[in-house]
C-alpha cells in the first residue's frame, strides 16, 4: 500500500520522495505515513527563506497542552509571540514557521 486517503489528506508510506528534483529520505517509522501537504509545506518555506538567506537555523518547538482546545488559539498565539521576540532581540523581519497538530 503506498497511499490512503484518512481525514481528507493523503498519508504516503513510501521510504523516498522527491519534491524540486531532489530525492528526501522518509523518516516516518515502518507502516506509518506523513501527510504530502504537511510535509510540501515545510519545504516550500524552507525553500523561501533558503532564497533570502544562506545560513538558516530551524528550531523545532514540540507543546503540549493540558486539555483539549478546538480551535487554534493557543498556537497562534505562542506563534506570535515568539515572532516578537525573535524580531524585537535579533532585528530579523523575515520569520517563517510551520506547524502540525497531532490528534
């Protein structure tokens, strides 16, 4: 099985994708998929900010929360905060983020 369709997003299980002519080892654990549209986003952000700068740092920020929340409040908030921070103590303008949520 190569791809299904859960939640309205296609889960791939292949060990290799290629997105812009380059080949991308998957790291998703045996039998487990990642979502195309997730991933094609990361990159095309990494992508964007690799054509501004060419030096870049990613910093993978994993939150949990206590309690269930429907919406994305938390997240845009916590986004936005860190974006004033980084901009008021680096000087930077250009920050990109992605993000996930796990159910």
């Amino acid at each position: 099985m190569i791809k299904t369709i859960q939640n309205r997003k296609t889960k791939y299980f292949k060990e290799y994708l290629e997105i812009n002519n380059e080949q991308l080892k998957i790291n998703a654990g045996v039998g487990k998929g990642i979502y195309l549209n997730i991933l094609n986003r990361v990159i095309n952000q990494l992508d964007i900010a690799y054509s501004i700068h060419k030096r870049l740092l990613v910093v993978r920020f994993d939150l949990h929360l206590k309690n269930y929340t429907p919406n994305n409040t938390a997240m845009f908030r916590f986004i936005k905060t860190i974006k004033q921070w980084i901009s008021r103590n680096y000087k930077m303008k250009d920050i990109g983020y992605a993000w996930g949520k796990r159910r």
